[in-house]
C-alpha cells in the first residue's frame, strides 16, 4: 500500500489516476508540460510564450489558470490571451480562487493553460489536485499545457525530502508525468537563478533574503537540478529504448543502469549509497533489488533487517524491486537483462576455507550469466565503505 495511502486514510495519487481512468477510457486532449528544478527557472514564462506561439498560428487559446507571483514579465505576457474567470471558493470564512474546470470545460478551446501541476485545490473544490482537474480538461477532447517543479513529482519529493531535508507536501503522481505527451525541461544554472532572486525578478527582497539562505541554496538548487536532469534523461531513454522496440530491432542496453542487490546485511546500505552516488553521476536511474529463493525461509529478525534495508533505499530515491526465484544468481541475472542493468553493485561476504576453493563467488556466477556487466562489489566489513 502507498505509504500516502496508508498515513492519511485517503487513496493515493496513483489510486486517484486509475479511478480517473477507470471512469473514462477515451483518447482525451494532449499534455505538454515543462519541467523545472526550482521556483523561478522560467516555466510560466515559456508556457505564456508558447500560447502567443499557437494562438499567432491561429490556434484557440484559453487561459485556464496562471499564477504570476507579481513577476512583471510574466504577467505581461497574459496580455493578448483569453483568460477564463476564476471560480471562488469559501472554507471557514476565507474566500480563495481556484481555476473553474467546469468553466473551462464548456468554453473548449484548442488548449487550455493550468499552471502548477502539483496543487492542491481549497477544501470544497470539486476534485482535490490540480491534476486531476486537468485530467477532467484533457478528458474532454481538451490540450493542455502545464507546469510542474521537479521535487513534486512523486518519486523525486522522497528523495528530496532525504537528500535535503525538505517536507514536500504538494505531489503529482509520476504516471500523470511520465505519460505527458511533451515533457520539457526548462534548465538554469544555480548561480543564474540565484542572481535572478537577488534582482527581484522571482521574489520579494524580503522574502528572496530568506529564501537564499534556506531553501535556494547552491547545494540544494544543484541537487535539484541534478535530479531533474535525471527524470527527464529517463524519459528520454524510455522514449527511445520503445521506439527500438516498436521497430522490431533487438534491444540491448541503450544507457547506463544501476541496480543494488539488498540483502538483510548493514552493508547493503553502503552498496545502497554507493549504487545512487554512481547513478547519480550516470545521471540514471537506480533500482534496488531484492530476490527471494524458494523455498528458503527467512527468520523474523532478518525479514525485518532485509525490510529496513529496502525502505532505507525508497528514502534514497531507489527504485525497489522484489523478486523470487528457484535459484538466486538466475533471479538476480533475470532482472538485470529485464531492466538492461549496466552496472551492478553488490555486498561481498568474505568466504573462508573449502567454500572459497570450491565455490565460484556471487559475482563471478552473475558474470557467467550476463557477461556485460560491469560489477561492483562493496566489503562488508566496517570501515570499507
């Protein structure tokens, strides 16, 4: 169960979605959306462009809901658009504006323009997030253009969460993402945006101050803009590696791929944090993976140890995968060629006597089965990380 799901008592995005798709399977309006790291990379500025662009082209154009924050060049390009009025909702006696879908809707233009993704739309709203308004939107035969920052993307928010230390409590399931038909990414160095902060074009100079001390720092704007160079190369590959496949050609490994092979062992957090430092320098994915052989039963405590050592690598942005097999090495090696692994790291339990005369190591049998890989193994004694 989503751990989403599971703390508020409420479905989770991803069981939203599938309600939604469930209620209407019919081939709906595109989705384009731009992607960025942080606040203030550009987004609405280049989704405005991009409206002036179409409608100049004769395209009906419909403002559906942008949000300026008072950036004077934003908001100067809303003019010449159509902007459909804003619905107002009142909860204990605070009246908010939240974009009319059903509005929208009606009016049904070409494409429609919804800024910020992730939100969450004021209690008494017909529908909670944003995006689900805008699957409503696209439902309805109606383009959609949209904006989203990195760190709301489902998978991502845990690992920044982790990785900065930051709450992200606005998210949007990867699958609405992931299954855009136009994903692009809206990049800008850290010290470029930093100096826009400081020139006033993103926040207020008292809000801007706080801002670069806390939240837009260097390190944590790099880290951001690390992964949101990595989600979008993953879409990329993906889009690639089924445009291969479509075409009939046999598919190899297309890009570098990271996986981890947990165990119930401490030292599979170091192969952890080693497997996403090096997908992270891959700018790729990392999953980690965990095999169970039939027919051997684990005891409760290392259940429990193999359990917290998958959980450890959800929080560090991993991919989790469990599997079984009749044989672990042919387990490990069939979801190595499955997810086109090129890199695989694991934990090497030192071997002692007739074992290690007699027997070929793990690694050396994973080699015998995929000889592509490139392994890497991590000591599991302390101190050798």
């Amino acid at each position: 169960m989503n751990a989403e799901s599971d703390r508020a008592g409420r479905p989770s995005g991803d069981e939203m979605l599938a309600r939604l798709r469930a209620e209407d399977r019919t081939k709906g309006g595109r989705l384009r959306v731009y992607l960025g790291m942080a606040p203030g990379v550009g987004k609405t500025y280049r989704m405005l462009e991009e409206a002036h662009r179409r409608q100049d082209r004769g395209t009906d154009v419909a403002v559906g809901f942008v949000e300026t924050y008072g950036r004077r060049f934003t908001a100067a390009l809303l003019d010449g658009l159509e902007v459909i009025p804003r619905a107002r909702v009142e909860h204990r006696g605070v009246v908010v504006e939240e974009m009319d879908t059903d509005a929208v809707i009606a009016r049904h233009p070409k494409v429609a323009l919804v800024d910020e993704l992730a939100h969450t739309n004021a209690p008494g709203s017909p529908r909670e997030k944003r995006w689900q308004d805008v699957a409503a939107i696209r439902a309805a035969g109606i383009d959609v253009i949209s904006t989203c920052n990195v760190q709301h993307v489902e998978s991502v928010a845990d690992a920044v969460e982790t990785i900065l230390g930051v709450p992200v409590r606005e998210r949007v399931p990867d699958a609405v993402v992931r299954e855009a038909d136009e994903i692009e990414l809206v990049d800008m160095s850290p010290q470029a945006l930093r100096q826009r902060m400081r020139h006033g074009n993103v926040y207020p100079p008292d809000r801007a101050a706080i801002a670069l001390e806390r939240f837009f720092t260097e390190t944590n704007l790099t880290a951001l803009r690390d992964l949101s160079l990595r989600f979008v190369a993953e879409e990329v590959d993906a889009q690639l590696e089924d445009t291969i496949a479509a075409r009939g050609d046999r598919l190899g490994p297309v890009t570098e791929r990271v996986m981890v092979v947990v165990d119930e062992s401490h030292a599979s957090r170091r192969a952890l944090r080693r497997g996403v430092f090096l997908a992270s320098a891959l700018r790729t994915r990392c999953v980690a993976l965990a095999v169970a052989t039939s027919g051997v039963e684990l005891s409760r405590d290392r259940q429990l140890d193999l359990q917290a050592n998958l959980d450890y690598a959800a929080d560090l942005g991993a991919e989790v995968v469990r599997g079984e097999s009749a044989d672990f090495v042919r387990g490990v090696a069939e979801v190595a060629r499955a997810q086109r692994v090129t890199h695989l790291v694991l934990v090497h339990h030192r071997r002692h006597g007739l074992e290690r005369l007699m027997r070929p190591s793990l690694a050396g049998r994973i080699l015998d089965e995929v000889p592509a890989l490139e392994v890497h193994l991590v000591s599991d004694e302390p101190g050798h990380a």
